[in-house]
C-alpha cells in the first residue's frame, strides 16, 4: 500500500488519545475507534506513521498492533488472555532446570533464582521449582494470586504482558518489566540463559541469532509500550 496521507497529529478525545492522519482518526484493525489511554502511547504509534516510507510497511506496526490487540482482543475476551498468561505462569522457563548435578543447573540458578524470589515476595506466593521438563502444576494458590494480579490490570497492559510473557516464555519475566527501573535487556537475556548458555558453548547459528535479535527487539518495544501506557 502506497502512503495515502501527508500530516501525522495526537489529539485528546473522549475516554483518551487518538492518532490522526491529515486530521481524520484512525480506527483499528477490528474496526474499533482506536483510542488509547496516554498521550505517551499515542505519540509512539504517531511516530510509526510519521517514519514510514512511500510504500507502508505493516511490519513497522508493532504499537499499533499491541494497542489493537488491547482494543479488539483483550476487551472483548479477558478471560481467555488471563488463562493464557496463567498458563505461561504454570510452564513458567524459569521454573524448569537442568538436574543438579549438571553444569547449567548452577547458571540457571544464579540467573534466574533472585528473579523468582523477587515475584514471590513482590505477590506473596510461592512457586515449585523443577528438575527436568516432565510438567508440575504449581500450587493453586499461587495460580489464583497471579490470576488477581491480572484481573486488576488495564487492557493496554495486558496486551503489552501478553507480548513480553510470550517472547520470554516466562511470565515472572513479563511481571518483572512492568516494575519501576526495570533492566529490560537483561531481563530478555535471563530469560534466554539456557540458550546463550548453548552458545557459549557451540557458537552461534547465524539464523538463531537474527532470530534471537529480532525477539530482543519485539521485547523492548512491548517494554515501551507498557511503560507509555503507564505513563
């Protein structure tokens, strides 16, 4: 798609911020009056229309597409995005460790265990660590704790965890984000410790480590979406 328009604004409307183009606000992908709750927010998705070129490259959308997510997704089906961020907290990368006896048993704790106590004391619970990838539920308490931690968030921080909790595969990791002061690029690397571990190890694949870059990036960018949304 060629670009259609030539001035990008932010405007206050009823209920938050809207992008415009050449004046008209922009509707999202479901349909919806893509209005977001920060002035912070709708800048960043304004500049991802003000830096796109002659031709429209979608995949330079990643704010928009978290704030439709929001709109469209998250509003209408809750429930089922919390399930799905309770189940990363189930199967949670963190949890799941080398045996003890085994050389990156003793990385995964120095990494990821002061993560973990952080969460636990943060939310008053207490999860179950595992040797081995054979699945061990945690303890229903703990799902229900993390579950009304979820239940209070707005809709735009949803979206934004549910892009950090998926890239990361840990949902300790994706909570962690969303405190004040946050390291995000460490905590993107944390979550990644067994296969930089591997690296270190045997080299880097060249495809792995585009791929690697590119899901570091996606991370950083939902870090910036949550922290607008804040802000």
């Amino acid at each position: 798609m060629k670009r259609f328009y030539k001035d990008v604004t932010v405007a206050p409307v009823d209920g938050g911020w809207q992008v415009m183009l050449d004046s008209r606000p922009i509707r999202s992908q479901g349909g919806s009056p893509q209005v977001v709750p920060t002035q912070a927010l709708a800048e960043l998705m304004a500049a991802e229309w003000r830096e796109q070129g002659e031709v429209i490259d979608i995949a330079r959308f990643a704010m928009r597409d978290m704030a439709d997510y929001a709109i469209d997704i998250v509003a209408n089906e809750r429930a089922d995005v919390v399930e799905k961020l309770l189940t990363y907290g189930d199967t949670d990368t963190l949890l799941y460790r080398a045996d003890p006896e085994e050389p990156l048993y003793q990385r995964q704790r120095e990494v990821w265990e002061p993560l973990i106590c952080a969460c636990e004391a943060r939310h008053q619970i207490a999860f179950t660590r595992i040797s081995g990838v054979v699945h061990r539920a945690q303890k229903p308490e703990t799902l229900a704790a993390l579950r009304a931690r979820l239940e209070a968030m707005d809709n735009f921080t949803l979206a934004g965890l549910f892009n950090l909790t998926s890239l990361a595969a840990s949902l300790i990791t994706g909570l962690a984000v969303l405190e004040d002061g946050a390291d995000v690029p460490a905590l993107f690397s944390a979550a990644n410790a067994e296969e930089d571990w591997q690296a270190e190890l045997w080299g880097w694949d060249p495809m792995a480590q585009d791929r690697r870059a590119l899901r570091a990036e996606a991370f950083a960018c939902a870090a910036d979406f949550v922290k607008a949304v804040r802000a």
